[in-house]
C-alpha cells in the first residue's frame, strides 16, 4: 500500500489527475461543444467559399465542382432575379435574399429554422459588385446521433482510460520512487555511523545518477571530518594533559620538595608558568578556530602598514635571536598600505613565522618577503627545512594534519596555526597558498590586492 504522504503516492496521484484532465477535455470538446463548434467550421468554410468564388476567372465547371464536394447551394443572383443556382437548393432564401438586398449589407451570415425539415439552416450572403449578391446555403444537419455515438464510444474508452492509468501509474511511481527510497535507507545506515556504506543505483537518469554522485562525495568529506575529529580530540587531549601533569607535578614538588630551596622552588614555579602559558595558547587557538569557522566574528577592515606591523611582530623573536641564533631576515618596500583586520592579520603573519620556526634548517634562517607586483602584494613566509611532501600539499592546511599521522609538539604553536590561517585568509578573500621543494624548504605565501 501506497502511504499518502510518500513519493509514490504523489506521483501515482498527479499521474491520475493527468490522465482525468485529458478525459474530461475529450468530453467536453468530443460530445458538449461538438454541435457550435461544427457550426462556427461551417460559417468559416462559407465566408471561404464566397471568397474563392468571387474570383472573375472562376469557371462553372468549377463552381460546380465546390458546390458538389462542400455540398453547399451557390445562387448568384442580380437584384431579385436569379442569374443561376447550381447545388442542392431546397431551401427557400427568397425572404432572406429581399431582407439582404433591403438592408445593403455588403456579407451577413443567417442561421434560422427550416420548417419544412426541422432542421438547422446556415444562408451566408455576400455582395460582389453594384448589383450583384452571392448567397451561399447548407444545412446544418443535426449531430445528436453523432454525438451520443461518441458520448457511448467515451464512456468505455473513459473506463478503459482511466483503469489503465491506475495501474501504470502505479507502475511508474514505484518505479521512479524505488531508487529514491534505497537512497534514503542508505542514508539512514551512514546516520547510525556505517560511514563505508556506499550510495548505488541502478536507474541511467541523469539527475539521479548526478544525486548519487553527489552523496558518495558528502560521504567521503563526512568520514574524512570524522577520521579529523577523533585526531583533533587525540591530539588537544594529548595537549592539555601533558601541560596539566607538569603543572600538578611541579606544584606538588614546590609543596612537597623544594618549599624551604628558594632556586629550586623558582625553577618549578617557571616551569609552572611557561606550561599555563602553553595551555594558554592552546585554549586560545581553539577558541580562535572555532570564532573563525562559525563565521561568528567580522572583520574590522582598516588602513595599515604592512612593513611596520610585520617589524612588529618580528621584535616578539628577539629571544630567539640571542638565545637560539634565529636569523630573521626580512625584505620589503619601504611602505606598503593595505586594508585589512589588524588583529587577524597579525595572527596569520605570527602563526605562519611559528610554523617556519618550528620547521627551517640547521642554519636557522626564516625569510620574511614582501613583493610589490602589479595588481597585488604579495607576503611571502620562507624557511630552509625538508620541504614537505607533493601527496601532503593538499592537506597541510587541516587541524592538526601529519603525514606520518602521528602527533609531534612543536616548539611554538599547538597544530592549528595553519588551519586559523587558511579561515582568515579566505574570509579577507586573499589568496593563499603554499610552495615547496624536497631538502629546500618551504615558502607559505598570500596576497593581498591593490585598493
């Protein structure tokens, strides 16, 4: 049994529906119009007539030839007198030629009564010269018997029609809604988690060919999200629980040990602070992500010089400079003015020199560049480490993304630098991307347009 508010039974009622519209539109125009519409073709093929035979190189012959095949009466009359009559011209249009003539009337068309046959008379007269008229009669023969043979045809065919529809429908209904409903079942085994169950059909319809397509795609970004939110819980829970062991692990030695030891107690206590700020950090780039991928935050675009803000953010390494011997070497205009978020765009400038910090060479150097090209600037991030992978390219933008798939803590950052960075990016509308080479780096680059 077909449900009410199920595909099939739409499509099965829409298909019924079609098929009464069609029937009734038989009847109506078969047996209730029949007899006006058999009238208005026979005042047409009159005026028709009329015209053909007010040609002046018309012959008799052919005159008569009309009036046989159309068997209609032809009376060419001058004045009162009749000059000919050729057809079957019983009926009497002698008051209807003097009313005509009367009245001047250059084409009129009668219908009226005939009272010696009962039955309908068409008379459609025409005036061809100064005193010349043309009067063409027919009968208008009654069509019950023919309409209520077709009325008797109708019912049957009506019958035959309409269970025909019924069952065919039905037919098509399943058969168009049977894909949709194995599609539907599909996605209700993916819902409970059977992420590997792959979406099939075997109809050749385009749109329902292009439909499963479509899923099978949703399904592999969804079972990628998925394999991505387990590593995203790993990896942050591996990140805050090293911090807090630490914490807890000092603070008890500080209680426990090293209370009445001042150097020791100041070394556990920066210990304690450094991991607080590394949890810090990681709190506030997952707060960060989530603002950035929910789109809850807008951008506060601003006239600002890029150069300075980069000069800015590089004194934050100084430490690095005189302890690690980070050399930071750093090209540029002498001014460059953009639009953009200060803020987020200070983020995407830190994040990416912390991923070149995490990853360039033994000789330690990080190449900040920018470009001055014609319709745009472009930034360019460079370190000297192993470069990165052709097959890793596509993916080094997600969270927490390994090739190897296995977590590494980096030195400064948490693994979602460069996912806050691609969401900044693309919500700025600035191109983005990344250029590497095996044994010489990597270059991160974006860039921004010209005003």
């Amino acid at each position: 049994m077909l449900k009410k508010n199920s595909l099939s039974f739409q499509i099965w009622k829409y298909l019924i529906l079609f098929s009464l519209s069609i029937l009734a539109f038989l009847w109506l125009f078969q047996v209730v119009l029949l007899d006006r519409y058999y009238e208005w073709r026979r005042v047409e093929e009159s005026k028709e007539i009329a015209n053909l035979l007010d040609q002046k190189n018309i012959s008799e012959e052919e005159v008569e030839k009309i009036s046989y095949e159309q068997d209609i009466c032809v009376d060419l009359s001058s004045g009162d007198r009749t000059l000919y009559q050729v057809g079957n011209c019983y009926i009497n249009t002698s008051k209807i030629k003097a009313n005509f003539i009367y009245n001047e009337q250059k084409e009129k068309t009668y219908i009226f009564e005939n009272e010696r046959f009962k039955n309908k008379v068409l008379v459609y007269g025409k005036k061809l010269g100064v005193d010349t008229y043309l009067f063409l009669s027919t009968s208008l023969e009654p069509l019950n018997k023919t309409a209520n043979i077709l009325a008797h045809q109708l019912f049957y065919v009506t019958i035959i029609v309409f269970i025909l529809s019924f069952v065919i429908a039905y037919f098509i209904s399943r058969h168009i809604s049977n894909p949709i409903v194995k599609i539907s079942k599909i996605s209700k085994k993916i819902a409970k988690g059977e992420i590997q169950t792959q979406f099939e059909t075997e109809e050749d319809l385009q749109e329902l060919n292009e439909l499963v397509t479509s899923l099978n795609e949703m399904k592999e970004e969804l079972a990628k999200t998925e394999d991505l939110r387990r590593d995203l819980m790993a990896n942050v829970s591996h990140d805050l629980k090293t911090p807090l062991t630490l914490i807890k692990a000092y603070a008890e030695m500080v209680r426990d040990l090293h209370y009445n030891d001042e150097e020791k107690r100041c070394q556990s206590l920066n210990t304690i602070i450094e991991e607080t700020d590394r949890l810090t950090v990681l709190v506030n780039d997952i707060l960060a992500l989530s603002k950035e991928e929910a789109n809850v935050e807008t951008l506060e675009m601003e006239e600002i010089d890029l150069v300075k803000e980069i000069q800015t953010i590089l004194t934050r390494y100084d430490v690095l400079k005189q302890q690690e011997n980070y050399n930071f070497i750093f090209k540029h205009p002498k001014s460059v003015k953009i639009k953009a978020d200060k803020k987020k765009l200070e983020q995407v400038i830190y994040n990416l020199i912390n991923n070149a910090i995490n990853y360039t060479g033994e000789d330690k150097k990080i190449y900040i560049t920018i470009l001055d090209e014609e319709k745009t600037y472009r930034v360019e991030i460079k370190d000297t480490g192993k470069g990165i992978k052709e097959e890793d390219l596509p993916h080094i933008w997600e969270k927490y993304y390994k090739s190897n798939k296995n977590h590494q803590r980096n030195h400064y950052g948490t693994g979602l630098g460069l996912s806050i960075v691609k969401n900044i990016l693309e919500h700025h509308h600035f191109k983005y991307g990344v250029e590497s080479k095996k044994n010489k780096g990597s270059t991160f680059y974006f860039e921004i347009p010209k005003e």
